[in-house]
C-alpha cells in the first residue's frame, strides 16, 4: 500500500510526503490510539522538545516517589476492612516518618559511585531520608496541630498551595452566576445573623466599604458536576467561605456553607447548610469537618485547574504556535525559549500517567473521571489578556482603563471588550507603586513577591522588545510575528 499526505507549512510552502506500507506490519488504525504501557515513558515530543538527560532522571525519581505514594496506600487498603481511609490522624502523620530506610555501608556506597543516573541516586539514598517518603510540612514541624486553627485555615487562602482564588467580597449575601433556567437558585444561603458576632463591631456596609469582607467561592465551579462526582467513591460539597479581615491585617473565618444539588434536580437549586466558627463539643467537631471540606476543594482546585490548566495546559497553544511561525533566530522566540523549556515533554508525560483515564489524578482527586471534564469548562473563560498579575488582582471597575495602559506598554492592540466578568478585588490602582496597585491585604504574600516578579519581567521584557521595534509599525509589518499571534 502506498499513503500519501499534503502538507502546508506556515509559509504557504506544499509538499507531499510518500509512506510505502506492507500488510505484514498490521493495519493502522485510524480511529484508535493506543495507550503506552506505564512502565514505557517513551512519549514522543520533537527531539528540540525533549528533556535533558539530567532533567529526564531528576523527573523520574520524582515520578517514581509520586506513584509510590499513591499505590502504597492502595496495596494496603486491599488488607484493611476500611478501604480509602485513615484510622487516626496517626495514620496520616506515618506518610511523613516512615519509609525504606536504606544502610549506611561500604557496600552502598559503591553501589552509588556505580550508579551513573541521577534517577537511582535520588531514590537510592544513604542520608537517613526514607524511601518513597512524603515531606514533612513546615506548617505541622513545630506542632502537629497548628492546622486546626482558624487563623492557618485562613492564613493558607493567602499563603498556601492556591493563593489566587479568594477575593473581595463585593456584595451580600453572595450570589451565584448559575443560570438559573438550569440550576434553580444557588445563592447563597449565607445570612448577617450567622456572622453578627464575629463582625468586630462592624456593619456589613461599613464592613463592604472598608474592603473587609473576603470570599473563597467554589460553589458556582462545583455545583453542576456535584451530582456525578457524589456517585463515585469520592464525595464533597460546593463550598462558600466568608472571611474578615481583620486589624491586625489577618483573616478569620466567619462562616462555611456547604451546598448540594437539589434531591428533586438541579433545576430546584441547591441545598445548603452554614456552619459558624466553634472550638469545643459537637460544634467544635463540626466546623472542622467543614474546614476539611473547604480544604480539600481548594486543594483540588489547585491541583486540577491553578497548576494543571492554567500552568501546564494553556500555554501548548503558544509554544505550537511559536515554533509553527517564528524562525529560530527571531527575537521573541529567543526571548520566550526560556520559559516554554521541557513544558511539552512534561505535559506528554502528565497525559501519560497523570490525567489519563484512570491515572494519578483521577485516583486522587474528587472530581475523579469528571476532572478534565471540569477543566475543560473553566478553560472556555480562560482569556490571555487578563493573565497579567495586576488584572487579576484588580477589581472590575478599575480594570479597564489598567488594561488598555498595561496592553499598549507590550504594544498589542487593545478592545474595549477585552474584560472578562470575573475579578478579584485584591488590589486597588497606586500611580505612587513600581507596579500600580496597592493591595488591600498588604500580609498577601504570593501577590507583594509576585507583582515584585512580575515588574521585574515587565521591565526587561519591554526594554528587549524595544531593542528591535522601535515603533508600533514595526510590530505591524513583522509577517512572523503577525502569523504567530493569529494562529493564537
């Protein structure tokens, strides 16, 4: 059999590619992939794309403790009448303490110095650290109860693993931006004789006013995959969180509602309960059990949608579109080589093992076989332009005019349309900072180092760029350039 395929270059260039084909080598499918046995890692990329061999090992011993971690527990549960839980928080502190410990001999270690991959040496250790071991949190180093308390509940909204989701509550109670053709009424159940004692003394206006009042929302993400994610193993609530901030520039929780579709449908809305801060007895037990589910979903959220999606997934698009496009000598691609380095390697390995049907990801997180499914929806509002870390800090009345200045200092055309509907309030406009913004958490510490990042990498990307455009028309007649941003 002999194939043959047309192919356009960006260049407008044509060209036919012949493959002879006999029957002794199968049929190809042109319907069906095959998945790669996990024990195989070799995942194509182009060869440019690939990692370094230090790299490859460094991200093997990784993965190697990853799945460790995950099937460990797996194997153990098949001998436990309680599967898929811990016993005592006992349990949970062994993840951290126990593992292999491995000898401190002669023998060892010439068995190191045999050992050229950096892969064994990670995972082939004589330091004492154990093998497929977790490490210890810093947060529970000092006292394995720090975590319980309202103020690390709250404290890790602004300094934990998802710092980018809370915002400034705008108005109350919270409403929700469900349709409510679909969904019924899904605001939220939230009400001022919940929070009146944990106010401070102050009214929700005044409250409003003073940018006091915070929110950690996960009910509108949540809510219309809730159904099906409650029928599989793992099961969770949508969540509301509500915050005060305090004097002393801190946060403390006010209240949680915990939300569930209606038993009669969606359509019905939801049903809610709110729970209220509590130290001791059955209530004590029960707002924990609440921060546990506001953790975990903000734990998920992190894992599935702020590092997933919108570290990992959303700039592919770029980096095709850039190699496809701009010559290997063109400035902006130098310029971004850097930051695309080992993205589409590690992206082909996470498809391969950690968010494929099955894989790590739906074994640990709850949106389970629903989580790319999920994903893919919140990636529909994804939108370039409000990526810029001052945008996403900004509330939506001042972001506008901040928009148009920021995108005509990168010289790219800004639209009047370009803003999206949601905004998190964190910062207002200060023409007196290196960057614009005063914050109105001033202890928010992924926004004070990252917008010092950020004006950093603003200041040398425009001075490189102005290196070679000296003009807007510049920008305007570079066909590569105007090809890559098309494409995108």
């Amino acid at each position: 059999m002999d194939f043959k395929v047309h192919i356009s270059t960006a260049g407008d260039i044509t060209f036919d590619v012949h493959f002879e084909w006999d029957e002794s080598m199968g049929v190809p499918d042109q319907k069906l992939e095959t998945r790669l046995a996990l024990v195989n890692l070799d995942v194509y990329v182009p060869r440019d794309e690939q990692f370094s061999h230090i790299k490859f090992s460094d991200f093997l011993a990784f993965a190697v403790k990853s799945l460790g971690q995950v099937q460990l527990p797996e194997i153990a549960s098949v001998f436990d009448k309680t599967i898929n839980e811990f016993h005592s928080f006992k349990d949970i502190l062994k993840l951290y303490k126990e593992g292999i410990k491995l000898p401190d001999n002669r023998a060892m270690s010439k068995l190191k110095q045999c050992i050229s991959w950096e892969l064994l040496k990670e995972l082939i250790r004589s330091d004492g650290e154990g093998f497929l071991k977790f490490p210890l949190p810093d947060v529970i180093k000092e006292d394995k109860t720090a975590w319980r308390t309202d103020e690390e509940f709250a404290r890790e909204m602004l300094a934990g693993v998802n710092p980018v989701v809370i915002r400034r509550l705008q108005e109350f109670p919270p409403t929700s931006k469900l349709d409510p053709e679909v969904y019924g009424d899904q605001n939220s159940r939230i009400r001022w004789k919940h929070i009146e004692k944990n106010m401070n003394g102050l009214s929700i206006d005044t409250a409003l006013k003073q940018n006091k009042l915070f929110i950690l929302d996960y009910h509108d993400t949540l809510m219309p995959y809730l159904e099906r994610i409650n029928t599989t193993n793992t099961e969770t609530y949508a969540t509301r969180t509500l915050l005060l901030l305090q004097d002393d520039d801190t946060l403390k929780p006010l209240a949680i509602e915990l939300s569930l579709p209606h038993p009669e449908g969606l359509k019905n809305g939801a049903t809610s309960q709110v729970f209220i801060p509590a130290e001791h007895g059955v209530e004590g037990s029960i707002w924990q059990l609440a921060k546990a589910y506001v953790a975990v979903n903000d734990s998920r959220y992190h894992q599935l949608i702020s590092h997933w999606l919108k570290t990992h997934a959303v700039i592919e698009p770029f980096i095709i579109a850039a190699n496809r496009n701009l010559s290997v000598l063109h400035p902006i691609l130098k310029l971004l080589q850097p930051h695309f380095r080992d993205t589409m390697h590690i992206n082909a390995m996470a498809r391969h093992i950690l968010i494929n049907s099955g894989g790590v990801l739906e074994v640990t997180c709850f949106p389970a076989k629903y989580s790319l499914e999920m994903s893919s929806a919140i990636y529909k509002n994804w939108a370039f332009p409000d990526q810029a870390l001052p945008l996403d800090l900004l509330k939506r009345s001042d972001k506008k005019i901040f928009t148009l200045k920021l995108l005509s200092t990168f010289m790219i055309f800004a639209t009047n349309d370009i803003l999206l509907p949601f905004s998190r309030g964190m910062a207002v406009p200060d023409s007196n900072q290196p960057h614009g913004l005063r914050l109105v958490i001033e202890d928010y510490p992924f926004a004070v180092d990252g917008l010092e990042i950020w004006s950093a990498i603003k200041e040398w990307v425009c001075e490189y760029c102005l290196f070679y455009y000296h003009t807007d028309e510049m920008v305007q007649s570079d066909s590569e350039l105007q090809s890559w941003w098309t494409e995108l």
